[in-house]
C-alpha cells in the first residue's frame, strides 16, 4: 500500500469508514461521541436502545480531511442490515466492549470483514470506564488471539470510553494515520452505486444513497437503475451534507432522481453508467467456508447471498468437488433465484439457508458464464477450471487476451482496453502496461495505424485457413486474378463484418501473404496464365468474335455451340472430365474480359478489342469528313443492325469520341486522341 506524497492527496482521497462488533457494545455511542451525530434515526431505535437499521455521519479529521462513517446494527437478527452498510467500507473501527469480551456477533462480523477483503482496521475497546486495568489488559489479549490470522491481527489497539471522552483524541489520530493505508475506490471505469437506502425530501422527490464504488456521477448525467433497466437522470447531488456538481469513486452520496417514485426503487438495486452492467441469474466464483463454519458444505446447497446492498437465494454448485470443508477454498457456481448485478472481482458473502449464519464468502470471477448443470470434469471441464483459474487470478495479460480470443478477430486498441476493464475490473494503467508488453513480445500484432490489433497465434491460423481456400480457388479457377473479398469472408469468416474483414486482409498483404486488387484477393504471387488447352479455347472464343465483326455472338450462344460440341473444348471439360463444361467456358471468358481481349460494350454486348479499333477508326475518319453522324449512318456504316449500332454509339459518347446532340452526334474531344475509342486508351480532358 502506497502513503500519499502531498496534502493536496491527502485531502483528495475519499474515505468510508464503518463501524462493526456485538449488539450492544457502544458502536451508536462511539460515532455519537466522535461526530457529535445521533445515527439512530428510526423510532424503534430510540424505544428499544438498540440499532435496527444503517447510520450515517460526516466525520472531520485533524488533517483536514473528511470521511463518512456507516454505523451499522450488530444483532444477529439485522447481519443483513449489517451486510449492506459494510459495502464499500475502507476503514473498520472493530468494536469490542471492554466489559464483555468477544462475544458471538464480533466473530461473524470479523469473518465477514475478512471475506469481503477489507485490509485496514482499527481495534476500538470501549466502555473503558466500567472496568479495571487488569480486565482491559486481559481483554486485550483475548482480542488479539481473536483476530490473529485476520487482517486485525497486527491492528492498534485503542481503549476508550465514550461517555468520559478518554481515548478519543487517540483513536482519532489513529484514524488519520490509518487512512494514509487506505487505497481508495476505483476513480477508473463506470459509475456504479448500490443503494442502501431510499427516501423522499419534500418539494425534491426521491432521493437515494449509497458508496459510490466507481467511476464519477454529475449532476444531470443519465444513468441506469439495475436490474429494471429503467433509465434515470440526476437531479441533484450532495457529499457530506453539501450540494456537489460531481461526486467521486469512494464518496457516500445523495442523489436526488427526476420522475422516479419512491416506490420504484428500493435498497439492493443498483445506479450505473447505462449499458455498463447486465443483470443476470448467475456468476462463476471463488468461495472460502470459514473455518468456524458448522459442517461441510454440499454442492447445490440453499443458501443466502450478499453482494453490494442485495440479499438473494438461491444454490451453490461447487465446480470441482462435491464437498467442501469448513476452512477450504473452491470454484463454484451460483444460480440465483433473482437478477443480480455484478462486475468482476465483486466480493459476496454467503451465509446458510436455516438457520441463517455466515459460513463463506469470496469473489466473482465471472458475472457472466454459461449455465453449468453438474461438477466439472473430463478434458473439457479441466480446461474450463483453467480458464476461471486465469481469470481468478486477475492478470491483465490474460484480461486482454480473452477479450481478443471471444471478439475472433481485430479490435481497436481502445476497445479492447475498455473492453477488458469492463470485464476484470482491472486498473487501466495495469492493462495499458500489460498492452504495450504483449506487443513486446509478439503476442500481440498490429493491424493498421488506426490501432487495430489481433491475437498473433489467431492472425496466423486465420491466415493459413485463407491461403489454404485461396490455393483450392486458383485450382479451381486458374485464370481468375483472383476470388472476391465478400467471397472469401463468407466461405472462411461469415461472422466478421466487412470493415473488420478489410482491415485483416490489408494486414495480410502488408505482409506479403496475399495481393489485392479492387474488390479481389489472391495469393501472393498468383497470375492467372493462359496455357495448352485453356489456351486454345480462348483462341477459339476469340476467334468467333472477330469472324461476327460488328454483330458478335453472345455469351449464352457461345456455351450453346460448346455444349453441342465438347470437341471444342480441353480434355477436363469434355463428358467424363474433372470440371465442368461451363465452369471451363465461363474462365475464360470472364478472363478474355478482364484482360480486355473481349470489350463488354453494353450488358451482354461484347466485342472483340480489335474489332472495337477497327470500328473506332472507321467512326473517327466519318466524323472528320461529314461532320456528324446518325444512328442510321451508323449502321450503314458498319454493316450491323440497331441492337448493335446504339450501344456502340453510347460507348463511344461515354469515351467521348462522339458527343450527342438529340439524334445526331458530333466529334467529342477524345476523336483526335490516338487509339480512341479502344479499350485502355487514355482520352483527353475537354
């Protein structure tokens, strides 16, 4: 744990302290006498001297900083009130009453303080005054054996008594100190506020409180009430009694809601960033039964369950035995008999169904896994109980690259950043220097300059599988310059989106793998060449096409006269061959076109390059003597009929060769450029 450097650091931090122990050992008393604020609130409180419910107050330290206490009930009836209020808590003063000792509440809360991970606490002995030297100093002693193996066991001890005042001035600068220990709440991440109570302020509407556990909230920001869905806005804000524009991670809050009902919110619901936080029926975790549990506890056992300000029921599976022993660890499920809303490193208390007393707790691992219906076992389970052991240990490498292996393929760097945050509640600093490692070593291979990245094992898997469908493609259709982009993901990676799909596949050719041409992908090195007997029936294709001069034949017509003919075609094509007769056609056709032996004039109007030349020139030299042509001159001209005359013509107007007025077309700019009119020639600007 890092001290603050400064004072301005000092007074920054935000600070929630709690109170815990036996009924009846001065808690109320103590934060009365250090506040000067009675907690006690409820009229039964007052009648029956004895707290029911949570208490809170504002308490000012010599350092100048300012904390809120949370007094919490010590009866064993009120441990779920108890359970509440110990949420967020960084500091405990642990209550033992001088005159009696340990006694069984200061046991449970104990087990429960060190389940929920608390590391800093205060020992406070009081009513002092009722007792002589020698009974505090023998109290002291069963304390300190109560709290060794705990996080008090190294503790101070401070005796006071609150009706004297003696011991105060003490264990108030005990208190500074110890909050110098204190790490604080996560500032990083969505707002998140569990609320512990509910009330409404006449002329203001409903109000609730709560620890803000982190992010920040401000005032007219949107949030989400869990687990309704219901979005919310806030109205107004106040910290410590005061009206704030914004309240920060580690701070006990009032946020007054606009258009909510008191009766539509109530403690154990949850205030959020909106989308941040999914309400589920289950979580992966890892419990602890305290040693002081009672028995074993068996696996699909009733038990009640804490977390936040909620209490729910529902059944524990244990994941990896059927059995667990009091003091014993295990991975478990629990499948809750209503929503919960939790994050990742969440703490949860359990406590058993009947009679209800504290037997474990432990942390989320997982708020999110699927349904598991029995013990985890064979090779398939083995690994699922290495995965929630990566994940319970909490490695931000690990963080990342299970956010990457689940997206299948590359994300934004800030994605995956914010992605992984969400999912292990890790510290960004700690993710950013796990991001910037991972790259270090090659684990990690970056995309583009926009930040995309992928998993290096999956970015070679994914390209192998490509250039192993590519190769099968090129045998299959050899004088293609190679498959379309839409193709190639549909057959390989259906589920990317096509963004996602160009960003991979211009990684991969930055790398050598493929080559990309328009809306074409091929493998490195990949030219379509024409050869032996796909060679002679281009030559014979084009052959037809320079006989029909100005009234080509068509395509269909064409693969009419092959199928009436296999003689024409290669030996693979012919009955009996490895390929299709079409197939066989339509390459090489498709290749004489994109090779620009073959001019697709207009739809399915195709022409021989050569023929289109002759044309041009015969249409350039017309123009130059008579000035203008007609459609009819045309015609008369070439030899052809209108199905063929007007598509030229438009062919020409796009190159601009002619330029149409009405009927009658002119000489456009490109006439006098040489080659106009033929395929690839470069046409001059008007």
């Amino acid at each position: 744990m890092q001290a603050p450097t400064s004072s301005s650091e000092r007074q920054s931090k935000q600070v929630i302290i709690g109170t815990a122990g036996h009924v009846d050992h001065g808690k109320t008393s103590l934060v009365r006498a250090l506040t000067g604020v009675e907690t006690d609130r409820l009229p039964e409180e007052k009648r029956r001297e004895m707290t029911i419910d949570l208490g809170f107050a504002n308490f000012s330290l010599p350092s100048g900083r300012r904390a809120s206490i949370v007094d919490v009930p010590g009866h064993e009836r009120f441990v779920g009130n108890m359970l509440a209020g110990a949420t967020g808590i960084d500091l405990v003063l642990f209550v033992v009453a001088a005159d009696e000792g340990a006694m069984p509440q200061t046991f449970e809360h104990l087990d429960i303080l060190d389940l929920l991970g608390l590391e800093v606490g205060i020992i406070v002995l009081t009513k002092t005054d009722l007792v002589e030297p020698d009974w505090l100093e023998m109290v002291q002693e069963e304390v300190r054996e109560a709290t060794a193996g705990t996080f008090l066991a190294a503790a101070p001890i401070v005796p006071v008594s609150s009706r004297t005042g003696h011991g105060l001035d003490e264990l108030v600068r005990r208190c500074d100190e110890a909050l110098d220990r204190v790490s604080g709440k996560a500032a990083y991440g969505p707002a998140r506020l569990p609320v512990d109570r509910v009330f409404t302020v006449a002329g203001f509407g409903t109000v609730v409180t709560g620890t803000l556990l982190s992010g920040r909230v401000a005032v007219e920001d949107r949030l989400e009430l869990l687990p309704a869905g219901r979005e919310v806005r806030v109205r107004s804000l106040q910290v410590h009694g005061e009206d704030r524009p914004l309240a920060l991670a580690g701070q006990r809050i009032a946020v007054n809601l606009a258009g909510l009902e008191r009766s539509e919110v109530a403690r154990g619901e949850v205030l959020a960033s909106p989308g941040a936080f999914s309400p589920g029926d289950r979580f992966d975790g890892e419990l602890r039964l305290v040693g002081r549990a009672p028995r074993a506890l068996r696996s699909r056992s009733r038990v009640h369950l804490h977390t936040g300000t909620s209490e729910v029921i529902g059944r524990l599976l244990l994941l990896d035995r059927l059995l667990l022993e009091p003091g014993e660890s295990a991975l478990v499920q629990f499948h809750s008999e209503a929503p919960l809303v939790l994050g990742a490193r969440d703490r949860f208390i359990i406590r058993s169904y009947s009679p209800v007393r504290t037997i474990g707790g432990g942390v989320v691992v997982d708020p999110h896994p699927p349904w598991r219906r029995r013990r985890l076992r064979g090779s398939r389970g083995a690994q699922a109980l290495e995965s929630l052991r990566a994940r319970q240990r909490g490695d931000p490498a690990e963080a990342l690259t299970r956010v990457l292996q689940g997206a299948g393929g590359p994300l934004p760097r800030i994605a995956l950043l914010q992605q992984a945050q969400l999912d292990s509640n890790l510290p960004p600093d700690d993710l950013e220097a796990a991001f910037a490692e991972l790259l270090r070593r090659g684990s990690l291979r970056e995309l583009d300059d926009a930040g995309q990245v992928m998993l290096s094992d999956l970015w070679e898997q994914t390209a192998e599988a490509a250039l192993g469908w590519l190769a099968r493609y090129h045998g299959e259709w050899p004088l293609r310059r190679g498959a379309g982009r839409d193709e190639l993901r549909a057959a390989l990676l259906p589920g990317w989106a096509p963004r996602r799909f160009a960003t991979y596949l211009h990684s991969l050719a930055a790398a050598g793998r493929v080559e990309l041409q328009e809306d074409r992908v091929a493998a490195a090195g990949h030219r379509p060449v024409l050869e032996g007997d796909l060679a002679e029936l281009a030559r014979w294709v084009q052959e037809r096409f320079v006989e029909g001069g100005s009234s080509p034949p068509d395509r269909g017509e064409l693969a009419r006269e092959i199928a009436q003919a296999p003689q024409k075609l290669p030996s693979r094509g012919r009955p009996g061959g490895a390929v299709n007769a079409q197939l066989l056609f339509d390459q090489v056709f498709d290749y004489l076109l994109e090779t620009a032996a073959l001019v697709k004039v207009k739809d399915d109007i195709v022409f021989h390059r050569d023929v289109l030349a002759r044309i041009s020139e015969h249409l350039v030299r017309f123009l130059e003597e008579r000035g203008s042509v007609t459609v009819s001159d045309f015609r008369q001209l070439i030899g052809t009929s209108r199905k063929y005359a007007v598509p030229l013509l438009e062919y020409f107007d796009a190159r601009r060769v002619t330029r149409r007025e009405g009927d009658v077309r002119f000489p456009g700019p490109g006439a006098g450029s040489p080659g106009a009119g033929s395929p690839g020639a470069r046409v001059s600007g008007p």
